[in-house]
C-alpha cells in the first residue's frame, strides 16, 4: 500500500544537489538531517517517505487493524513529520520518533471515537468489505456475531488500555509485542538500558493485565 503527500514543490534545493543517483547514496541518517529544516527538499522529503512508509503501515496495522481509514492517518502521520523533524534533535532517533508519532496519533484518535462513542444495533444488517449486507442469523461454520462482537470489544478494550499506559510503557510495549523487536533493538531505538527496557515491558503488561482483568471476569 502506497500513500502520496503534497509536498509544495517551489522549495530552494539545500545542501545537495537532488537528483536519482544522490538519493540513491545517501544514507538514511544524512537523509534525515537533509530534510531537519524548515522547508526541507521536495525530493528529499519525498525520498524519506518512501524509505520508512512500510513502518507507517505496519504499525498502524498492527494497532487498527479493523479500521478503515489508516490511509488518512497515515498522511497525517507525515504532515506531523514535515511540520515537527526540525526539532528533532538527534536524528539517529528518527525510526523511534517516528514510531511516537504514530502511536500518539492512533492513540488520538482512539480517545477521539470513545468520545464519540460508537452504537452497534444488532437488529442492524452486517455490512461487509465489499460493502454487501447480510443478516445477523445466517447459518455458518464461522463464529456467531455474538463471538464477534465479545471479540471485537475485548480488542477495543485492549487499545483503550494501551493508550492510557504512560508514554514510555506504551512506546516500549508495541515495539515489543506488535512491532516484535528484541529487548536489545528496543533498547538501541530507545537509548534506555536493556534493564530499563525489560522493567518497563514487565510493568506494562502488568497494567494491561490489571486494566482487563474486570471484563476477563465477567466474560
């Protein structure tokens, strides 16, 4: 999947000469620091996109599986990166940086649609990805809606519960449990030490556990 932002284009070229072969050789950390500016090189920029856009997705993914509009966030994702890599200090962080932004802006978001509050009518029909409607009692081998709805409700309890974690147990949790990367990575990511890592893994799976435990229960 492929996203497009709308970088203005009448920006001065910077320190390079922009063209195929130079954004083939540069490296991610120089490409970085090329774009730490206030109107950073369209091409550049652009470059940039594309090396970290499979992050972008697979965290959002990973994170909102079930919702349909991770294209928008992901745009706003990299609004947030043009309007905000300035201040990015040291630029060797930026794949942790990058991660901030979008766990906050899913977190965002996730505060937002709980405000709003979402209503499932049962005696409403089912609509499907290819957007066909059906009944809620259909004879199937698959689960029931009802299956569905517990689990669907239990993943929404579950986001709810990560988002409301501190920011560095968040940060640390989905690098860990949905982004799949060794306490070691985490730590090289994060600049903390393995042993800070470890505790902050181990603390916020508590507080997710203590957080679900209630709806556990009662299931």
């Amino acid at each position: 999947m492929s996203y497009s932002l709308a970088v203005p284009t009448a920006f001065p070229l910077k320190a390079l000469v922009v063209n195929h072969r130079t954004l083939a050789r540069i490296s991610d950390l120089e490409l970085v620091q090329q774009c730490q500016v206030l109107q950073p090189d369209a091409k550049l920029f652009a470059e940039l996109i594309r090396r970290h856009q499979g992050q972008v997705d697979t965290l959002l993914y990973k994170l909102a599986p079930e919702w349909s509009d991770r294209a928008d966030l992901s745009q706003e994702v990299w609004i947030r990166v043009y309007r905000y890599l300035h201040r990015l200090q040291e630029a060797e962080k930026f794949r942790g940086w990058l991660g901030r932004i979008v766990t906050n802006l899913f977190c965002d978001e996730l505060r937002k649609r709980k405000r709003l509050g979402r209503i499932m009518s049962l005696d409403a029909p089912i609509q499907t990805d290819n957007y066909e409607q059906i009944g809620w009692e259909l004879p199937s081998q698959l689960p029931s809606p009802v299956d569905k709805l517990s689990t669907q409700e239990f993943y929404e309890k579950l986001q709810v519960a990560i988002a409301d974690l501190p920011e560095s147990f968040r940060q640390t949790i989905i690098l860990r449990e949905i982004q799949g990367l060794s306490y070691e990575e985490i730590a090289e990511l994060t600049q903390v030490s393995l042993g800070t890592v470890k505790s902050r893994i181990a603390r916020a799976r508590i507080r997710l556990q203590q957080q679900l435990q209630p709806y556990l229960l009662d299931a």
